[in-house]
C-alpha cells in the first residue's frame, strides 16, 4: 500500500520544529562560549586585586556548569524543555549578578534601569526559539525579576508596572511573525489541501520555502539586534584588560602573559560576533570591501601573532613562509579575520607538539595563502559541505567545530573578492587550506559592493 504523502500543515510544522531545534542548540553552544569565555576573565579580575568581581565568580561557575550540561544535551529530545531551562538559567544569572551590584552601586536605581534592558534581550533571544511558551514564560520570569530588583532599588510602584509591560512587548513583537507562519499553516484544512494537493504541490512546497525563507530573515533581523548588544560589554572587557595589562608591572610577567592571552580571547570573541552580522552582509551583497595594497608578509605576522596563545598552551611550532615583497589587493579587516579563522581552526585541530605553517606566494596571476598543519587529514567526502552554512553530518565533521558559520564566512569573504578556497592536498602535511585571491585589482563592480 502506498505511502500517503504528508499535508502542508504536517511539513511547516516538521520544519518549523527543526528550525526550533536548531536554535536552541546554538544557543546552548553560544551560552557555553559566553560563559567560558567570561568566568576565568572574571576570576582573573577578582584574583589581580580586584574585590568587586569576587560576588560574580559563584553565578558564573554555576552557569558554566549548568551550560555545559545543555550543550551536551543539545541533540536530544525535549527541545521545548530545554528552551524554558536555557531562559530560566539566563534570568537567574541577570537577576543574581544585579542583585550582587545593587548593594555596591552608588546609584542602585540605575542598576535596577540597566536590568529591564538586559532581560529585554533575553526575551528577544528566547523569541529565537520561535516557541510562544518559552518567550511568554521568559517575559513573566523576567517582570518577577525587575521588579524584584526596582523595589530592592527603592523604585516606585508606577515604573514597576511600566518595566512589565515594556517586556511583554518586546515578547509581541517577538513572536509576531512565528504566530503568523503558524496561524496560516493551520488554517489549511485537511479536505482542501487533498483536493488541491496533485494540481498545487510545487506551488504549496514554494510557498513553504517563501515562508522558511522570511523566516529566517525574521532569526537574522534578531541576530543583529544581539550582535549589536553583545559589542558594547565586549568593549568594555578589551578595554579593563588592556589597562590591567599596562599596570602589571615587569616583574609579574606570568600575569602579563596571562592578561595577554585573555584579551586575545576576548578579541577572538568580538571577531565572532562581528562574523555573525557580516555573514548576512555578504549573502546578500550588502558589504563593501575597502580594498587597499597589503604586505603579505605583514598579514601573516600579524595573523601568526593571534594565534600565539593557543600554540604556546599546545606547544605548537609555528612556521611563516612569505616573500617579503608580496602584495595582494583586498579588504585588510575581512581577509585578515579569514586568515585568523584559518588559522585558530588549524591550532585547535593540531596535536599537542605539532606544526603549523602559514603560507604566501604568487603562482599563475594569483596570489595563494595557505595555512598547514600535521592534524588529522579531512577525507575527500567531507570536505564537499566543509564551506557550507551550518554544516553537520558526520563523526568527521563533529569532530572539527569550527567547520560551521566561521568556514562559511571564509568562503563568503574569499568570494566577495573573486577568489575561492578549499582543501588541497599539499606535500608534507596533512591538512592544508589554501585562499587564492587574483593578484590584480578586480574590475568596477566586482565582488561584493
């Protein structure tokens, strides 16, 4: 007996719940970066004298933990269970971490003010979630939350009731456009859809792309609005490491060293954050390269100079091989962050006491750059969907986390430019990506612009 074929309603809904998954397991992966990233940025603070960052190490550990267990469970079931526990954790955190602040403020008021912007961005990530549940569930926990703060704060009746309604607008707004995705798929009736299904079936299926298509411009809108949030707190943190690192003195070089590898964390943090936003851009033309002559060779130093830390915790020799004359015309910002993905995604995959080596040279009208490094071989098969957004599959690729959003950047990045990379199989070393760029500027109106 043949299969019935499923209706529209049952496919926007399969996808719709795929769409979900997807976004609460990024948010576990972002939640558990965040918060590596944060707590020995923290301790380090707090432990260099400072007694103010000692009340936020306990909320920061125990997120950690309690982020890591999410992240480890991100490819089970019970998406909607895990999306109400990733809310919960994130307004306890805000609410303990401006609980702690508000004693110590010299305005308690402020801090309470600060905190309706802070879960205001929780509620907009949990609209990521596209679950009307978990967004109405986070508005309410974070309502309890600020006004249990604002009274704490000495805040009048009035302005609790204005913070309440201000966050159960932003969740509307949120979850506006899942409700009218979801509301048009159920208004299909089964009798209409099999009497319509043989005549309208590319049509139906298009019309579900059109929607999965906006969507997830719907996500991406959401996602500018979290970049753009996430810049300011990383500045400041940048900013308190370099000035910690300019009063350490000569005779602690240890924590010199270690403030130092801090903020190339943090730095490498806000590269992220910046690919996040530029990814969009590049999809749909929108950035415009600043093309200008760069010295290869200054490139590769400063992009081996990034990469510094996690060699020396791994022990890593790090080669450079440049014609110290070689130019290449592009974008300094966008190819140097290309380079350096490269080259912390060959350093994480490196084993403890290997080698890497970062490459220029001019060969046929183009100018190569390559990172090497005697890690494990990527196998041909892998290596079709390596630059692909999102890329999942196989243990191989599971194996190497940075084949998602940071190789789909590079690849956006080298085209814009008129170039391409991929895998190559270059004598001596296992693994090796190579950018060729050509070594002429391109024609008005070519790349990205």
């Amino acid at each position: 007996m043949p299969t019935a074929e499923p209706l529209l309603p049952d496919l926007l809904d399969a996808a719709l719940q795929q769409q979900r998954q997807r976004a609460v397991a990024m948010g576990a992966r972002v939640r558990l970066v965040g918060a590596a990233l944060l707590l020995p940025l923290v301790s380090a603070l707090w432990l260099l004298g400072g007694e103010d960052w000692k009340p936020y190490v306990l909320p920061l550990a125990l997120y950690f933990a309690s982020a890591l267990a999410l992240f480890l469970l991100r490819e089970r079931r019970g998406v909607a269970v895990r999306a109400l526990v990733q809310s919960l954790l994130d307004v306890v955190l805000v609410f303990w971490v401006q609980h702690e602040a508000l004693p110590v403020s010299p305005f308690p008021a402020g801090v309470a003010g600060f905190s309706l912007g802070l879960f205001g961005l929780l509620v907009v990530l949990s609209g990521l979630t596209l679950s009307l549940r978990v967004t109405l569930l986070t508005a309410a926990l974070g309502t309890l939350a600020q006004v249990a703060l604002m009274r704490e704060a000495g805040v009048g009746l009035g302005a609790q009731l204005v913070a309440g309604v201000v966050l159960f607008l932003i969740a509307s707004v949120s979850q506006f456009g899942a409700l009218r995705v979801r509301s048009l798929a159920l208004g299909l009736t089964r009798v209409e859809v099999e009497r319509q299904l043989e005549h309208r079936r590319v049509e139906e299926v298009e019309a579900a792309h059109a929607q999965l298509q906006r969507l997830q411009r719907e996500k991406d809108a959401l996602s500018e609005l979290v970049v753009h949030d996430l810049r300011s707190p990383l500045t400041a943190v940048l900013l308190n490491l370099e000035w910690l690192a300019s009063e350490v003195g000569p005779e602690r070089p240890q924590w010199a060293e270690s403030l130092r590898d801090c903020e190339a964390l943090a730095r490498r943090l806000t590269g992220m954050v910046t690919d996040l936003l530029e990814v969009s851009r590049l999809e749909e033309g929108r950035l415009t390269l600043k093309r200008t002559a760069l010295s290869a060779a200054r490139l590769v130093d400063e992009v081996r100079r990034q990469a510094a830390p996690l060699a020396r915790t791994k022990g890593l020799q790090v080669e450079a091989s440049v014609p110290p004359s070689l130019e290449v015309v592009a974008d300094r910002a966008l190819l140097t962050r290309v380079m350096e993905n490269l080259a912390a995604n060959a350093a994480r995959h490196t084993p403890k006491g290997g080698r890497m080596q970062l490459e220029a040279q001019l060969r046929d009208d183009e100018v190569l750059l390559a990172v090497h490094n005697d890690g494990r071989p990527i196998p041909p098969p892998a290596r079709e969907h390596l630059f692909d957004k999102f890329a999942q599959g196989s243990d191989e690729k599971n194996a190497r986390s940075g084949w998602g959003l940071g190789l789909y950047f590079c690849r956006l990045a080298v085209e814009a430019h008129g170039g391409r990379i991929q895998v190559e199989d270059v004598p001596g070393w296992s693994t090796s990506f190579v950018v060729r760029l050509p070594s002429a500027p391109p024609s008005p109106g070519r790349g990205a612009g």
